[in-house]
C-alpha cells in the first residue's frame, strides 16, 4: 500500500509540473484564499499583538498600559475587547498546577479552552499579562465580576493538600494588587467572603471549583491588609500613577 502510494504522488507531482494551467490555478486559488482570510481577519479582528509572539519591544509597548511589574507578554484572544466596566476588583486565583508563565500563556491561546487571566505569578514570583487591564478576561466564571475586575492566577507551589503557592509568589502578588489599586484608584481592598467585597476568589462565582485552594483562601483577609498598608505608605510619599 504504502509503495504504491508513493509512486502514484510522484506522478501527480510529474504531471503537475508538466502543467502551467494547473500551477496557475493553483497559484490562483492561494491567492483568493488568503485575501478571503483576510477579510475574514478583519471582520472577527483582534486588537494587535493578541494571539502573538512579541518581541522585547512590542512587550515593552504594552507593559507601559499596564503593570510595570510585568516580565512578559503574550496577550491571549479569549477576552472581551474592551471591558465593559472600569476596574474595582481584584479577584484571585490559582494555577491548581505549577506551571511557566509561556506554559499558562500557551494555554491562554488556545481559543477552544476559552480561558485567560489578566496576570499570572510563576511560582519564582515572576509576573505575566495575558489580558490587558483594558480588557476583559475570561477567568471566574462571571462575566460580571470579570468586567470588574483584574485577574491574577497564581502558581501552586506544590499540587493538591492546601495548594500551596510560594513565598515568593505570595510577595508579587501583593505588590501587584497594589500596583493594581493605586493605578486604578482603588482606595482600599475590602474581602467579605462573599462576592461584596473587592476582593473576590473564583469559588465566590462557581459551585464546580475550589479555586483558589484553601491555602491562598485562608490568606485573603492579610492581602487586603497588606495591600492596605501599601496604599496608604504610597499616598503618604504622593504616588503618581504611571498609567489612566
Ligand atoms: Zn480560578
């Protein structure tokens, strides 16, 4: 089978060579195809850089209409463009894995997933931008809160038990929600437990999910002191917001 196969694609190659018509329309029907894509393109279009590679440069751009504790970039398609409410919460969440801020941005990607986070914190505490602060992401279960609120997932830094993440990734963290705050004009994060608060966890949205773990659970009310303390450190030296 395979034999015969492959003796019948040289002689179709053969002949195709042999064929100028042929070449042409073929040449022809490429090129409809990719004026058709890109029609197509712009008619579901995503703002530039989402859904690519970017270089330093490009990564630099985008980081200026964000948090400038961001590393790296890669801006996934499954957002809403743009947000449809101006930012008051901050709602977090866990990997429930250990992964690479390229692993989650790759994740992010994929559009069929239909997934994405603002930021992601590796468990090194490095931080990512997945979905710009402008747009909404795809992340809690709630369209509502999510068009309020900036995401973050953070790296386990062990999987399963309490979900740990590390100490590292605890401290970025808190200095993102700051950033995130003070950026924002968020005067203070308050965490009530329920979905009340501006500062909320996924499981507050869904029955189906744990997320963010029992570990950063247990530690929400000390954020919103942390992040408190900040706030008001920052206010008192006069913090110029770097972006709106
Ligand atoms: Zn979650």
């Amino acid at each position: 089978m395979q034999k015969h196969g492959s003796s019948n694609s040289s002689n179709w190659k053969l002949r195709f060579i042999k064929d100028p018509p042929a070449v042409m329309l073929i040449l022809f029907a490429v090129l409809s195809l990719s004026v058709f894509t890109g029609i197509y393109d712009k008619q579901t279009s995503f703002p530039e850089y989402v859904g690519k590679d970017l270089n330093e440069e490009e990564m630099a751009e985008v980081i200026e209409r964000n948090s400038p504790l961001t590393s790296y970039v890669h801006l996934s398609p499954n957002a809403d463009f743009p947000r449809d409410s101006a930012i008051q919460k901050i709602t977090i969440h866990h990997m429930g894995a250990n992964l690479t801020l390229e692993r989650l941005g790759e994740s992010f990607s994929k559009r069929d997933r239909g997934a994405s986070s603002n930021y992601g914190i590796d468990v090194d505490g490095n931080i990512a931008l997945y979905v710009e602060e402008a747009d909404r992401a795809w992340t809690s279960s709630s369209p509502e809160n999510d068009n309020m609120a900036v995401t973050i997932e953070v790296a386990n830094e062990s999987t399963g038990g309490d979900w740990p993440v590390s100490d590292s990734s605890f401290e970025s963290l808190i200095e993102l929600c700051t950033d995130i705050c003070l950026r924002n004009g968020i005067d203070e994060l308050v965490y009530t437990g329920d979905a009340d608060g501006n500062l909320t966890i996924h499981k507050m949205f869904s029955q189906n999910t744990d997320c963010p773990g029992p570990y950063l659970e247990s530690r929400m009310e000390e954020i919103a002191e942390m992040v408190n303390e900040n706030i008001k450190n920052h206010g008192e030296r006069s913090y110029t917001p770097a972006g709106n």
